[in-house]
C-alpha cells in the first residue's frame, strides 16, 4: 500500500508538469498530442483477463513478481498504445513484449481519447490489477467503480454449447441474411475473434481467444490445446492470434510465442529453434509463400526457405511490420508504422505522408486486386481522423479515401478484402464498422442496421458460396450480402 500512495503521489506531480509521459520508460511507437487522465470512473474499458492473456503468454504466473504501472492511450474506437512504464518486477518490458502486447488489445471507450493508468502486482503466482485516476477534488487515487468492476480471471470459461442458435436478421433492402454467432448461442469458444480464413474445400477456419473453429458446412469443431497441437497459457486459453492458409491448406496460426502449422493430420512448432525468427508475428499467405510480420522485420517463407528483411540488411524503413504483399510484377509492398517500404529487387524506396499521398505513415493493411491495383489501409497512431484508404493504379495513379473526401466512417482501417470476377467489390473492414464499396455506391454497416459491434471488426472471409464471414470482438458474423 506504500508504494501505491508514493505512485499516486508521482502521477500529480507529473500530471501537474503537463508531461506526456507520467513514466520513465517511454515508448517512441505512440505518439499522441494530447490526453486526459481518467477520474472517478473508467471510461475506458477492457477486462483483466482480456489485458493479462497476451502478457502471460509463455510465461506462468509463479515466474514474475513485482509491480507493473502502465500509462496506456486509448483512443474513441478503443485502440490502445503504450504511451510509459514503469516496471518493477523480475521480468524486463522487451521480454513482456508490452508495446506489442498493448497495440493488440481492443478496449471499450465510450468518451474521448483518454490515458488509463494501470497497477498490477504480481506476487505468490497471483496477479492485481488496479486502476488509477485523477481528479481536481480527490486528487491522484485508485478508482473503485462499480460501473466497470476489474473481473477476476474466470475459472472455466469453456461452451459448453452442443448447437448453434445464432440471431438471425433479413436486409430487406439487399434481400440478405445476417447470422451473430457468441459464446452464449452458439460453439462459438469465445466472442473475440481475430482472423477468418476459407481453404480450398470450402472449410471455414476462424481464430480467437480460445482457440480455432474448423466450421464445414453445419459441423463446427474446436480446436485447442485439449485435443490438439495448440498449447495453452497460464490461464489456460489457447489464444490464437492471426491465422493463414496456404495453397496446400496447411494452418498457421501465432500462439505462445510460436507459429504452429497444422496439415489437417499433426502440428509443426516453428520457432527460433528451428528457422531463422527471433520472434513470432502475424502470418500473412500469398500463393506459394508465407509472409511473417511483426517488430523485427519481416520474413518469407518459399520453398522451404527462410529470408529475412530489416532494417539492418535491406532499405526497409522500419522493422515494424503489419504487412507484405508481392503485386504481379514481383515487386515487395511493405506496411510498415513509417510508411510503405517498396522494393523492385534492386531499390528500396519508402512512400510516406511527405513524399506522397498517403495520408499517414501507420500502415496496417497492404494488398492487391486482381486489376493490379495497389490498396493501403492507414491508421493514424494521433487518432486525428487522418487514416484511409489508399489505392494505386498500374499506371501510378493515387485516389485516397478518407472520411472528409468519401463516406468512410472511420479512420481505423484492419483489413480489406475484394469481390466479384474482377474484384470490383471493395470490402472494408474499418473500427466499428463494415463496408462494401462497389463503384461509387458505399453501404456502410454499423450496430444500427446490423450484427456489426460497437467495439471492432477484424477481418472477413469470402467463402466458395459469396458468404462473407466476418470476425469481430463480439462474436462472429455470417451474412449473405
């Protein structure tokens, strides 16, 4: 209790400096212009378990001791970023990966851009976490609230479901069906989910926070680290981070700190013990290769040979990688928190909000259509609504998207994906929303007029049927839009 009063103490001293940073150790990939503490209550919301999961991944809890204090920026659409810490326990922050862990949480915020402060202990395998705030009366003190109480990490959070009851809705406008799959009425293993995928039989794979859904036809089987090669963290959960399929229908998915390979038969580990990564990351599939992503640059995986791109051994303009694409002429796009890195294989180049059109240099989505078409999905890291979509032509033609040019609804751009026989259906997977761009016509879907969540949508699939299969963090969606 001590050390809370003096902590408590600290943040109205450095509150009352106007520093950006109430923590020595800064963090230089979130960069923000402004915030505000929180008070009497938390506006911004995640759960213990959803905030701890992905810091104990590979870790037990009877490992780590000491306190942990956070200062973690959450923007309106609920994404978050390490702003400043101050870590006190056994564990150094590279090895708790905590800028990594925090980008990939996905907070509850109903008000304005805020800085949540967060205290845990970790002492005798357990783990408390509190909350801190600010106010002009009370002074710097520990929130309380019961509008958001801090959940204990639950016991047994398995489905126990044996069918699927998934709400069901009619678009009477587009004469299609929409289908909300959740833990509560369905198999689904948990409502957050990451990644969706359709191999070439037609199976529908979909990643989340406890574990894998292989979903064929009406058949939905659960994959986790109970009857698979997937492993489990402290918690036990078996968290499935992103998820690919390559054109043998292999499975990779990130879990533990490893890539797991499933070939439908038995699981492959890939880690640094037997490939050149220092450290997993998101697994991204385009034709015979597998691209790897994440804060050490970027690996290809071809033919059963590894290469490896940084910062160090190619012009790539930062090792903070969120995606690769190779367009039909080989040429390497690659996303980056520092622009778009280009590489023709002889010349790196870097596009970045100075030197050309994009509007931000967080890219978090690169691809490509089949007209040859460049597409770039950017989200602002100052949350000043400046994110988009950008799209150049084979002849080097730039149109950008942003919401005060187009309909876009938000600037958080996760994925995009594309329809049709000549992918002349843009599908836009964007904060809170979802939307199908055709032509000039843009359907925007929200909580409004579908399933679609208040918090965020990942991605989608486009199955063998045209149904769109959409993972988001409150359950999964099925639509025959």
């Amino acid at each position: 209790m001590k050390k809370l009063i003096i902590l408590l103490f600290s943040i109205l001293i450095v509150e009352n400096s106007y520093s950006q940073n109430l923590f020595p150790e800064k963090f230089e990939d979130c960069k923000i212009e402004a915030f505000g503490l929180e008070s009497k209550i938390t506006s911004a919301r995640i759960s213990n378990e959803e905030l701890l999961t992905p810091m104990l991944e590979g870790k037990s809890l009877t490992q780590i001791e000491g306190i942990l204090v956070m200062q973690i920026y959450v923007d309106k659409s609920g994404n978050a970023c390490l702003v400043s810490a101050d870590n006190k326990t056994n564990i150094p922050s590279n090895e708790f990966n905590l800028s990594k862990v925090i980008q990939r949480t996905r907070w509850i915020n109903n008000g304005n851009p805020v800085c949540a402060i967060v205290h845990i202990t970790f002492k005798n395998g357990k783990a408390d976490v509190r909350r801190l705030g600010s106010d002009g009366n009370l002074g710097a003190h520990e929130i309380t609230d019961k509008h958001n109480p801090l959940y204990d990490l639950p016991k047994d959070t398995r489905n126990k479901n044996t069918t699927n009851n998934p709400n069901i809705a009619k678009d009477e406008k587009t004469n299609s069906i929409w289908k909300l799959y959740t833990f509560q009425n369905s198999k689904l293993p948990y409502n957050l989910c990451r990644s969706a995928e359709v191999d070439s039989k037609g199976n529908v794979w979909i990643g989340t926070d406890r574990g894998i859904v292989k979903i064929s036809g009406e058949e939905w089987t659960v994959l986790d680290a109970n009857n698979s090669g997937l492993e489990s963290n402290q918690m036990g959960n078996t968290v499935s981070w992103d998820l690919t399929i390559d054109k043998n229908d292999n499975v990779w998915t990130e879990t533990m700190s490893k890539i797991k390979v499933f070939d439908g038969d038995s699981w492959k580990t890939i880690d640094k013990s037997n490939s050149p990564l220092k450290k997993s990351g998101k697994t991204i599939s385009q034709d015979s290769t597998i691209w790897i992503v994440g804060f050490e640059g970027f690996y290809e995986y071809t033919d059963n040979k590894w290469s490896e791109y940084n910062v160090g051994n190619s012009g790539l303009v930062s090792n903070t990688t969120r995606g690769v694409y190779r367009d039909k002429s080989n040429n390497l796009w690659v996303a980056t928190d520092q622009g778009v890195s280009f590489y023709d294989g002889k010349k790196w180049k870097t596009y970045n909000s100075k030197n050309s059109k994009i509007p931000a240099n967080s890219v978090r989505v690169v691809t490509g259509d089949k007209q040859g078409n460049i597409w770039i999905g950017v989200s602002t890291g100052k949350h000043d609504n400046i994110g988009g979509v950008v799209m150049i032509t084979p002849e080097g033609k730039w149109t950008v998207f942003t919401m005060k040019n187009s309909k876009l609804p938000s600037s958080t751009i996760s994925d995009i994906k594309f329809e049709g026989k000549n992918d002349e259906i843009i599908w836009i997977c964007t904060g809170n929303f979802l939307v199908r761009k055709e032509n000039d016509n843009w359907e925007i879907y929200d909580n409004a007029n579908s399933f679609i969540p208040k918090n965020y949508v990942s991605t989608l699939t486009i199955d063998k049927d045209g149904n769109k299969w959409i993972a988001t963090y409150n359950g999964l969606i099925f639509t025959t839009r």
